[in-house]
C-alpha cells in the first residue's frame, strides 16, 4: 500500500486545486499541489513484485493538467461522474494499461492490486476481469459502489487504514 501512496504523489489532477495571482497553480514546501484532493494510486503486485503502478493523470499524449488545467473542472462535469469525458485517466486503468504494454509477459491472474481509494464502476468491472485474488484498499478515500463488483466476481476485498501502515 505504501508504493500505491508514493505511486498517488505522481498525480497532477488540480480540479479544485489553488491558483496564484500568476495563473499558476501553488504549492506546498514539498512541491505538493495545494488543495489537491483528487490524488489516486494503484500498484499491481504478483509473486511478491511489483510489476506494475499507475496513478491518476492525463493519457498519454495530452497536455499536463497542471499545464493547461482541469478539463473537467472547466466543462463543469461534477466530480465522480461522467469519468469518460476529459483528458485524464485513472489509476487503475493506468498501471493496467503499462503492464500490457510492457510486455512484461505477466498475468493478473491470482495477483494482488492496491488502490488508494475504492474504484469507481467503471475501473471495478475492468478490475473484476482481472482474475485477480485480491483488492487492498486505503480505507475512508471516495466510497462508491465498485466494490460491490469487485466482490462478485469472488475477488477478496480487504481494507487497510493509513494509520496501520
């Protein structure tokens, strides 16, 4: 769960974040987006290694949100909805799509995923395709309905509190 922390800190998603009087978006004495609350990372571990991470941000070949802003936030699509529109995607679907192309030859069969948030409905039924035995999720980040999916297809859901770590 830690690596899918660290994975979440890559995320330049700036929806609500705090823009300067430069037109720049600020932050912290980390180099943290302030304000940034839409933060999500996903590890995929098999045989005990990582073999693949993902965090939320824009599909490759679109401009940096912390470029151009928040596409979304723009087109006034409420958070949690309409997840096709915009430039960005999710953790999930992230460190999926870089072990595919990687070529790494491994399957998910059996392998272990963290997310730090649950997943949105979308993300699950990918999720739920996986053959994967687990799903380990930081607890009390964005609760929806995918883990309702996530479980029937008989993958073992379990939650962490980032406290316990």
């Amino acid at each position: 769960m830690k690596m899918a922390i660290s994975a979440s800190l890559r995320s330049g998603c700036v929806r609500d974040c705090i823009k300067g009087s430069a037109g720049q978006f600020q932050r912290d004495e980390k180099g943290l987006l302030i304000n940034q609350t839409h933060r999500f990372g996903c590890v995929i571990v098999k045989d005990d290694n990582a073999v693949s991470i993902g965090f939320n941000g824009p599909a490759p070949g679109q401009p940096l949100c912390t470029k151009v802003g928040c596409q979304r936030a723009a087109e006034k699509i409420p958070s949690g909805t309409q997840i096709e529109q915009g430039r960005c995607i999710h953790a999930e679907w992230m460190a999926i799509t870089k072990m595919l192309k990687s070529g790494v030859g491994c399957s998910t069969d059996g392998a272990t995923m963290y997310v730090t948030a649950e997943p949105c409905l979308i993300c699950a039924k990918i999720i739920a395709c996986l053959g994967l035995k687990d799903l380990v999720v930081l607890e009390g980040n964005y609760q929806n309905n995918g883990i309702k999916i996530v479980k029937a297809a008989g993958i073992d859901v379990r939650f962490v509190k980032k406290s316990d770590l």
